[in-house]
C-alpha cells in the first residue's frame, strides 16, 4: 500500500499513523533486537481501545499482515514485520492498583519496569520478568517466569482477567467465567487469538527481598551447580533463584581483573524474613570461593532491573530454549563447556527454575503445558557488533545441539526465535490441539500470524 492509503485509518484513530515518510519513521520501526531490520508499511501509536478495534478492522480489511507490540522484547522480533501494520503500544502504559483487593490492571505497553513501580507503593507484587523493560503482555502471554515464580506461580497463573480485541473488531472480556476457552489460552498461547489491551493481576506481599548476585570463576561451576541443583529441588518457595553463566560484568563489586572473564553467577531474592534469607544465602558464599557479590536487603523493584543498564534496546541477539526434568551433571558439563568460551558480555546463559507453585497448576489448566519439568534454560545470545552474528549465532546454536538431548524435547516459547516455528506443536505438547480450536474459533483466517503461530484447526 502506499503511503496515502493509511489515511482513512488515521481518520479513524486518536493515535498516530506513522508511514514510510514520516521523520519518525526509522525510529518508531525499531524493535529491542537490532539484527531485525523489517520496514512494516505503517506503525499505529495507540492512544485507546478503539484505535486497537480499527486497526484491526483495517489490517483485515486490506489484507495486510498485523504485528503487535507490547514491550518489543520479543527476540525474533514479532514486534514489526514487512509491508504490513504494527500496533505499537507504547504510549499504553498506565497501571492501576488496588490495594484493598490486592489486584492491579495494566495496558498493554506496560513494561515490567511501569508495573513494579506502581505496585511496590503498596508493597505488593506479582511474577514479572527479570528485565524491567520486558513487556508485561507479552511475558504473561508467553508463560511468564520470574523470580517469584517458585512461590506465586507463573505470570499467568496470576492473570485474574484480560480485555481482547479479537479477529473480527469484536472487544471481549475474558476471565475464568467469560469467554473462558479464550482465557485458557491466552495464559501461554501468545498472541495468536488477538490484541490484549490490558490484563488484571493478583498481587502478592512482596516488598525488600534478601537477595542479590554472587559471582564466582567458571573453575568452580561443578560445586555451585551442583549445591544450586540439590537445594532448589527442595528450597523454600521463598526462594526464587536461578544459576547463570556469563562474562564477568564490569560492576563495581567484581574486581577489574575478571571483568570479561567466564563466570558462573547466582541472582535471586529471597521473599521472606531477611534474617532467614541471610542464612539460605550463606551456603552459596561458603561453597566455594567468591570473585564478588551483592547480596543483602533490597527492594523487589532493584531486583527486577538488575541487568538493564546492560541489555540496553538495539543489541544483535539469537536465542534458543529447552525445558529441562534435572540439572543432571551431564548438562553441567554441557553449560561449562560452552561457559568458557561465551562469547559476548551481553550474552546470557540461564537456569530458571519452574518448580513449587508452577507444579501445583495442571498441565491443561492453563495452554503453558510445561508443569512436570524442572527448569527452563535460556541461551541468550546478544552482543554489539553485527560483524559478529555469524560466529555468535554458531555458538548458540552449537550450545543448543548439545543441550537439547538432555532436555524435555521442547523449550519456554518466549526464549525461541523465529526460526523455531517448526517445533510449534511439540512447545504445547498436549495442549496443542485444544490451542488449535480455540484458534479456529477466535482467528478462523490467522490473522494474528506474526508469532510463534498456532494454526486453525481445520
């Protein structure tokens, strides 16, 4: 479509259209990954629902391809696409909390970040990310793994009720008593079944955790993982902490000299009485010797964006995932292996653990099937120069191959990239066909295709 054509939509919205010719153009296309580099023929910066129920009339009605973007974290970047509409959120971000019933609503720009800071004035959180920037629909649609999740459950296990604009312009509430088999799906399917404009949290008492970082030298990743691997089997759900492998960061608590290094590193809070956290945290500081650390009283909200002044918007960056049933100590050698030659500072190589209340939630309860595994692993690869995407996308992919026979056959749909897609139906395992339904109900023509799509059943 040319440029003039897009005007009968801005007609139709309080928001900005923004087309190829505007001067803002190259900036509002620009999603979180800076290897995505898709000119879609106009952004929509919403302002309010209707501009969202004409935009999706308009994408439909002209047969354009739709891309919607809450955040913009996603790393294959379905936040944009070529020649088609982004519905851009990001002037969407207000949150409002209840205090008395212990909820919070948030549009759907919300970032992690926005959220966290309205709810901890009252003390109060829910399962976020641990990247404030991440976007709080796009997280939650996903799964949603967090820090608290061993003791509040996934994001969306705390999803109370979402507003969806789907397929055919229609606005839907969705809850457990409306449009249910919508709101089944929508806690783990993505955006395939239409627009979120906002979601309703329940909240939990969360305020200044005990927690922090511990760094130590890759030489020691047998004994850390291997204590980390035992205790969180049966820690206190307080506990929300998970084993990484990095470049030493350049933070002011690790000593210059392993700035760059391989290290292997623990980052988690404990949600309870800090002097209880002090004594679960000092078996990590007796294990073996630390090159630094940061632990101690801090608020959930620091905790939250503890690695955002490194992960700033623009960074090249190709993930892979796997769900794992153990940290057996043959995916110890495998993580050490690639550990020692990590290949950026930016690169990030996580072991969430998905054990506690997201076990006590049924595989079909939600469309997130994953609840008899262990942990979900993240092979985060990001770096700066795009003269590096080659090897560094090897490295990812080599990791991968070596990991994946130990795994669940399948990984946490947030941390795939695009090039996934065929392994769709094993990600959902037995709820793939059921998603497929819900598809075909919602979105008969897959309208809502720019995601790790789940074809209408037929």
């Amino acid at each position: 479509m040319d440029n003039g054509s897009f005007q009968a939509l801005q007609d139709k919205v309080r928001g900005q259209v923004i087309s190829s010719d505007h001067a803002d153009y190259n900036a509002a296309r620009a999603v979180y990954n800076g290897m995505i580099d898709k000119r879609p023929a106009a952004i929509l910066r919403v302002s309010q629902v209707a501009d969202v129920i004409a935009a999706v009339n308009f994408a439909r009605d002209e047969g354009l391809d739709l891309a919607l973007r809450g955040g913009g974290h996603s790393a294959p970047g379905f936040g944009t696409c070529d020649g088609g509409l982004v519905v851009d959120f990001a002037d969407c971000r207000g949150v409002r909390v209840d205090p008395a019933s212990a909820t919070a609503r948030a549009e759907a720009g919300t970032t992690w970040a926005d959220f966290n800071h309205a709810t901890s004035v009252f003390g109060l959180a829910t399962t976020g990310g641990i990247i404030g920037s991440t976007g709080v629909a796009g997280l939650t649609l996903g799964g949603g793994i967090g820090y608290l999740a061993r003791k509040y459950g996934l994001s969306c296990d705390n999803l109370k009720s979402a507003d969806v604009v789907t397929a055919d312009g229609k606005f839907l509430v969705t809850s457990p008593t409306e449009n249910d088999d919508l709101f089944w799906a929508l806690r783990g399917g993505t955006g395939n079944f239409g627009v979120v404009t906002s979601m309703e949290f329940n909240l939990h008492p969360v305020d200044v955790v005990y927690g922090g970082v511990v760094i130590y030298l890759l030489e020691h990743a047998d004994a850390v993982a291997q204590l980390y691997r035992d205790y969180i089997a049966t820690a206190p759900e307080e506990m929300g902490l998970f084993l990484g492998f990095h470049q030493g960061p350049p933070v002011p608590f690790l000593p210059e000299e392993y700035h760059g290094k391989p290290v292997v590193v623990l980052v988690g809070g404990w949600a309870g009485p800090h002097d209880e956290g002090e004594r679960q945290w000092q078996q990590f500081l007796d294990v073996a010797p630390v090159a630094g650390s940061f632990v101690g009283p801090l608020p959930y909200t620091v905790l939250n964006t503890l690695f955002d002044p490194m992960l700033p918007k623009g960074l090249q960056a190709y993930w892979k995932a796997e769900f794992l049933p153990r940290l057996s100590d043959d995916v110890i050698r495998v993580a050490q292996k690639f550990g020692e030659d990590i290949p950026s500072l930016q690169t990030a190589n996580h072991y969430y653990p998905i054990n506690g209340a997201v076990h006590r939630v049924g595989q079909d309860e939600t469309a997130f099937p994953y609840r008899d595994v262990n942990f979900a692993v993240a092979i985060a690869g990001m770096w700066e120069d795009p003269a590096d995407n080659e090897a560094n996308t090897k490295w990812v992919r080599d990791y991968y191959a070596e990991l994946h026979p130990h795994g669940a056959g399948a990984g946490y749909v947030n941390f795939l990239d695009a090039d996934d897609q065929p392994n769709i139906e094993d990600n959902y395992a037995g709820n793939y066909a059921r998603l497929a339904q819900v598809k075909a109900k919602y979105d008969p023509d897959n309208l809502f295709h720019v995601n790790q799509n789940i074809k209408p059943a037929a």
